[in-house]
C-alpha cells in the first residue's frame, strides 16, 4: 500500500505536527480570507473527483485540496468579522478538546461503555449550571443541537399529559394537545410540533409586546380560549433570547400562568443561556428556575465548536418515561445506579462531547469566559451608540446583549423601495469579504442584524463593518 | 492571564504537537490498557472537582487529568479487543479530519453558510453510495446516528401518507397509522414510533425465520389483518444486519409486499452498509435500491469516528415536505438552486461531518476500505470454525459477516443455570482486561457476541478471547 492509512504512527506523528501548522496558519490568516465563501452553487461540487479514489492518497494529496477546494468554498465561522445568525467561535482549547474525542472514540451511550464520558457529562453540566446560576438539582444531559433539546423537552411535556401515555398509544384518538411559543419563537418549536404529531395547529403562536417579548396575558388568553374550543393545552416555551431580536420573554409572569395551568415550561436559552456565566448578566435567567426544561447552547457563545447544546430538566424520569427503551442486548448490571444518558434523548449513539466543553471552562476558567462574553456585550452597545448617533440609521429593536437591529432610514424612499435597499446595502457589505451580517424582518420591514458572538472579533472589526455599511449607503444613494 | 485560553498561535503550536504525541502514545498503548474501564460508578465524578475553576489552567494541568482521571475511567473503543455490540474505530485520519472540522466550526445549515461543507457533502455521500453499489440518483444527506436517521425516514412516511397532512394537522383525528419491523430490528424503530406519536401500539413487530429474519409472508398476513381491524399501514423497516445476529431481513419480497400495499420501505443498513463497498458482499444490499429511505452508518465499521450516519432517500422532496421550515432570518438568494440541508432533518445546527468521512475514503482508498473490510469478516469466520470445532460449544446464530453469536453449552446444566454460567464467562472475559464482548438473547437464552469491526483488530486479538473464553469455562465449570 502507499500509504498506511492509518497504523504508522511515527506517520500521524510527522502528519499530525503538519496539520498543527497548517491549523496555526489558519487561525493567523483567517481574518485575510472573506468571510462569506464567493463561490457559486456547484463550484465546489465541480472541483470535485465525481468518483471515490480506489487506491489510497498521502495527507499532502489532500491537504492540498482543502487548500484549493476547501478553504475557498467556506464561509469562515472562525473569522472576526462574522456578524451573522449567532457568531459561535473555536478556540484552541476545544480543537485539542475535540482531537481527543475523536482519539478516544467512545459511545457513551451507556454508564458501562463509557464511564468517564458519562460521569465527565453530568460533572461539567453541573459545572455550567453553577457558573449561569441555575438551581441545584437539575438533571443535565447534552443533545447535539438546541431543536434536538427542544424535541426533548416537548417530547417530555407530551408524555406529562395525565391519562393520554402517549408513549404506548400514540395521539390518534386522544385529546387535541395545544402548545404555545411567542411569534418570535426558534422554529425548532414548530418543527419539534412537527415531528411530535402535534402539527402546525397544536402551535399557537403567542402575540408579543412593542419589545418583541411574548405578553403573558395574551398567553393566559390563548389558553382560555383554547380550553374553551376544546383543545387540550400541555406546554410553553419561552425564549430567553429570541434569534431574530435576542429578546427576552417575561419568563417568571410565564411561569406563573403555567403553574396555574399545570402546563410544562421549557425555556429555549440557546443564545443567552451562556451569558448568564457573565455574574452581572445572571439576572437574563430570571424564572428559568421555574422550567421543567431547559436548553442552552455552548455551541453559541461560550467558545466551543458545534455540536454541544445543554438540556437541562427537573424532571429527568418523564424525560426517561417518554425516551427509554433498553434491548436486552444493551442491559448492564450498573444499570440500576448508574445513568445510560441515550436514555434522554433520540440517539442511542452519542459522542463524548462534553470533554471540549470541560477543557475550555479550564482553559479560560469562569472568570475568563465572562471576561469575554461581557467584552461582546459592551462591543455590541459601542456598535448601538454609532447607529444612534447617525441620523441616517434607526434602532430597530433594544440590545440586551450582543444583537444590534437597525437600518438605514432609507433617506425618503418608500417602505418597498428602502427595504430593498437595506438588502443591497447588506450584499455590498457580505461582498466586501471583511464582514458578514444577516437580516431579519421585524413589524414588515427588512433589518440589518450584527451578531457579536466570535472571540477573535475586536473593536476594529466592527469599527469595520460600520464603515462598510456607511460607504454601501453611499452607493445604494447614488 | 496566567494563560491565553485561546489566541496565542505559537502555544497552540505547542500545546498541538504535545497532544499530537499524546495521542501517539495513547493508540501505541491502547492495547495495554484494560478495554473495560474497571471504575464504579461515581468514582470519576468524585476524582473531579464538584465546581469549575475560577481562573485559566494550563493545558499540561488538563492533560495531567486526562491521564489521571478520564483514560482509567474509559472503556476503550479504539482497543483491537473491543468486540461488544458493534465495534468501531477511529483510524488516524478521521482524527486528522476532525482537527479540521473543529477548526472551521461552520456550520452546514445553509449552503449560504458554508458552501464547501454542503457540497462536500452531497459529493462524498454520492461516493458511499457508488462505493455500496446504490442506484443512481438517490439524495444523500448526513444525520448525527442512525436513530435519527430512521425517525427522519419514518417522519417522512408519515407525511407521504394521501390525505393526512400531518406537519399541518398532527395526528389527532386522524387514521391509526401503524408500521412494520421484525422483532429482531432495532429499538431506534420503536423510538421513532414514539417520537412520532405513532406510540408503541403503532409498531407491529413481525415474526422471524429460524435465522431472524423478517417473514415477508407474516408482514403480508399482518398488513392484511390490521387493514381489517382499521389500522392504516404506512411503514415498513426492514434490517439489513440486525443488532443481536447481524441477520439480514428479504428486503426484494418485502419491497414487493410495500409496492403492493403502497407503504414507505425504510431499510436500516446501519451496521451492513459498510460492508457493501466489498464488490464480493454488494448483493448484501440486494433489494436495497427499491427502498425509500435508507441508512447506513460510516461511523459503525467504515472507520470513521462517531457520529456520521448517512441517510439516503429517493424521495428528498417528502423528506424536505416533513421537515423544512424557513424563517426570514435564513432565507437567502441561493435557496432555489443549492439545497440548504437543515431542511432535512430535526436540527437546523449541523456539524461539518462529511470532512472525516472525505480523508478517510482518500486515506483509504476504495480498495483499501474493502480489505479491511474483507479481513474482519474472513476472522470473523475463522472465530467461528474454533467454536464450532469445539463440543462444549454451539453457534447461535449464522455468521453472515463480523459479529459471531456462540454459548457455552453448559455440560449438562439446566437453561438458567447454563445461562448464567454464560453470563459469568461473559464477566470473568471482560475483566481481563484484553477483550470485551456483549451479549445478546436469542430465543430465552443467552448468548455470547463477538463483533469483529475495529481497525485494529488482528487474528492474534480474537485467538487471545477465544482463550480467555475456553478458560473461564474451566473457572466457571469448576
């Protein structure tokens, strides 16, 4: 064979040690690169070997091609100037993190076929939940993404319903379950309606306030109304930090309607979840010690790669009643004093993913991550007073953390008319390859979105992009 | 900052290669450590700290702990003695290829948002499909496991049902679906019957042959049966390598049964797939190209770290109909020529996972791939001849690729006893250190698996278990 393929280590050695500085030249060289990818649809594919490789190729072969094919047809996450969505971030830390994952290779699906992977699991959940403030006594097991979390806990709330078991019968010929969310929800809510058997009629969207935030009467309304046309309510979710506007839902006035509803709260504090690590910051959480389910993202904005997402529960047994299946092949005699995490979730198979999330709480500690995420914070309100002071541009929503809304007034064009150029001033400044913003709509009207959330990112890059969108209103004006 | 935590390259540089070495050392010695970890439960969580360290530590501090308290503490996969349920490796170009992707961290949700990652993809997914033999034009796409995936297809079985409309509607009200599997598939069928809110009553498990496999004829009588009582079946999901025998359901007849009944054929190929890129082992999958939906796992024994299942479907748009839903904030110009692959699945964050399963192929090669594949199956066989050569054991099972299903007979011990002196050679094997095996139970007994599947994994390796076994009878026997 010309290549091993695998079992020289002397090989990995000399390759690995490669791979290690072509990583560091990446990381020095990213912020070069444009941030959005300038490919078009099929180029990448094209550049491609249609077929497999029979035979075996060298690690230069391919580094090569992620030179040549890969690189240019990224959209670069790791570059400061990423404003889009919600900036996320790979420091080192979790690249030697996941480089151990991958080396270890265990399924900790059971206590038994991983002991540390389990037991490292839950430690580093309570360590999290501890540094946002959460409550003792929450059972914390990782889903791969906050909509897997989301499906959980509804899936969970579900099988609270008295009398249905919905796990044994299914929902044919039962009671018509209702949930709520606010309009400004994650579709993760819907899809998770979606996937249940709820469908899109067992979601009732919830009318919120001028700040974008769910109004608890509305919500007590709904459900009166509902009641009253016989639908059988089960669950909220708030969201502590909605994706379009980061707002907040009043969670604790929401608690209360659920308690008095005897309705399941799940909390989806995918994106603020992890700034309630800042200690000044822990008041976002308020009443989220109230939920019955919780998802917060470290993929987000506390430094580690995709996938790792938080699922937190008061209620670990409903969530075990509506999940657990044990073949006779996967029973272990720890069984009965040791957790089989699949037994929380929808994948029998799991990663061991919270070994990135320990070794970046460890190599930044508490204070460093708050550090951070409190510097994102203040650069988002330093963006926020820029847009205030220039009369050509208008706040489109508060900023609790690190999301600014705003647009160009649009200078005496018509609604129409200045949406369309708040979308070209976008594509300039996505083009111009130093920044990458996105967009929402808000009240009808089409916003400009930056997201602070990459750890490389420093005052000049959203001193940057300001200029950028200053210069683009001068060629969308012309 | 005692230590950067993030943005000093030339410590990276460091810290890279030190843990590059690390995990030389790590796979050079696997073989020496016991592949059961020998921990009880809660001895790991009390070796670390019950709260998160307030200031940055030292990656060599880390490392210190990963050897102190998280290696003891694992059971190790990549060992050549792990052969319990499906046994995997992680070679050390997937290691290579997952240094890569936590470095990138894009996010794969939007072609938009990485382009490369998307196309990567679909471009890598087609090779798996050309390398198993699948036909032309089926629509790939990756899910984190094969229970995802199988709730993916069945989801869309759901949807593709005439006149329900159950992403709209839900399923209250509507006709009692029901679906089929035999009662050797895997549990992710059940769960996914759950999840769904098909409920457990929704799954019918269909009766075996004397080798586990599904009785087309049962599935016939059982369809015909139900659609009498005024179930409306939906679904079939055949196994092609179930998880107790590897036994291999006639997926050509139960294609004929579905074409006949109009129902979604969903093939679980999670552990068999891989085997299919041996030219002589392709007619495994025979009938496989009439499915709807199908998935195979690379992460199971095509030498790719956990999680990758890849999920293929002739009918992407009931996939995308169950499942897409497209909020402002994610709309973009390209949606209409590029597919944006969070619209086929439950999370909308996805991991660039095709880049493993990318440097593995290469590093392999096709050929490369099949020899080792080929090599497990021939030791799987030559297991196999000793314990058929020997009287004081049976086989339980045919052997039609790596897992080797046997038992002690019990010379002359009533069933429970020989059970549970199988159980004690089960445990007395597995604390040796060298080797460990599962069980499974195949009618009321137990019985002893051997699964042959990690890279590393040679005919000195299950000589070594097989003597282990033959002495634990003498301990057990005494």
């Amino acid at each position: 064979m010309p290549h091993s393929g695998d079992l020289d280590l002397e090989t990995f050695r000399a390759e690995g040690r490669r791979l290690v500085d072509w990583i560091a030249r990446y990381l020095e060289g990213v912020e070069q690169l444009p941030v959005l990818a300038r490919v078009r649809p099929g180029e990448v594919r094209a550049a491609l070997p249609p077929s497999p490789p029979a035979r075996a190729e060298a690690l230069e072969t391919i580094l090569a091609d992620v030179d040549r094919v890969i690189v240019p047809g990224l959209t670069h996450w790791n570059h400061p100037g990423f404003f889009a969505y919600f900036a996320n971030s790979s420091p080192t830390p979790a690249i030697l993190g996941e480089m151990l994952t991958a080396t270890f290779n265990v399924n900790a699906m059971l206590w038994k076929t991983s002991p540390a992977a389990t037991e490292l699991e839950i430690t580093v959940l309570d360590w999290l939940r501890q540094m946002t403030g959460l409550p003792e006594g929450l059972f914390g097991v990782i889903q791969d993404s906050a909509s897997a979390a989301t499906l959980v806990g509804l899936a969970a709330a579900r099988e609270a319903v008295p009398g249905l078991d919905v796990r044994r019968r299914g929902l044919v010929g039962q009671a018509r379950l209702r949930m709520y969310a606010s309009d400004q929800a994650h579709s993760s809510v819907e899809k998770a309606g979606i996937v249940l058997g709820i469908g899109q009629e067992g979601l009732r969207k919830v009318p919120v306030d001028s700040e974008f935030r769910m109004e608890p009467r509305a919500l007590a309304v709904a459900i009166a109304e509902d009641r009253a046309a016989g639908w059988t309510p089960f669950a909220v979710t708030a969201t502590v930090g909605t994706t379009s506007t980061t707002s907040i839902d009043p969670v604790s006035a929401i608690a209360d309607v659920c308690a008095r509803e005897r309705l399941w709260l799940h909390v989806d504090a995918a994106y603020t979840g992890s700034a309630a690590v800042v200690p000044e910051l822990r008041g976002l959480l308020q009443g989220c010690e109230r939920a019955d389910s919780l998802v917060m993202n470290p993929h987000k904005w506390l430094f580690v790669p995709v996938d790792l997402s938080a699922f937190y529960t008061r209620r670990p047994e409903v969530v075990k009643a509506a999940f657990s299946l044990m073949p006779e092949y996967l029973r272990t005699a720890e069984e009965a004093v040791a957790p089989n995490l699949m037994d929380y979730g929808v994948s029998l198979g799991r990663r061991f993913r919270a070994l990135k999330l320990w070794m970046v709480i460890r190599s930044f500690g508490h204070e460093g991550l708050a550090a951070r995420i409190r510097e994102h914070v203040r650069l988002a309100q330093v963006f926020r007073g820029w847009v205030e002071e220039d009369p050509a541009f208008e706040m489109m929503a508060p900023t609790p953390l690190s999301v600014v809304c705003f647009r160009w007034r649009g200078d005496g064009l018509s609604g129409p008319d200045a949406d369309r150029a708040n979308e070209k001033i976008l594509d300039s400044v996505n083009l111009s390859g130093d920044a990458y913003l996105s967009h929402t709509k808000l009240s009808g009207r089409i916003v400009l979105r930056l997201a602070i959330g990459n750890i490389r990112t420093e005052e000049r890059h959203i001193k940057k992009a300001w200029e950028q969108i200053k210069n683009a209103v001068g060629q969308v004006n012309r």
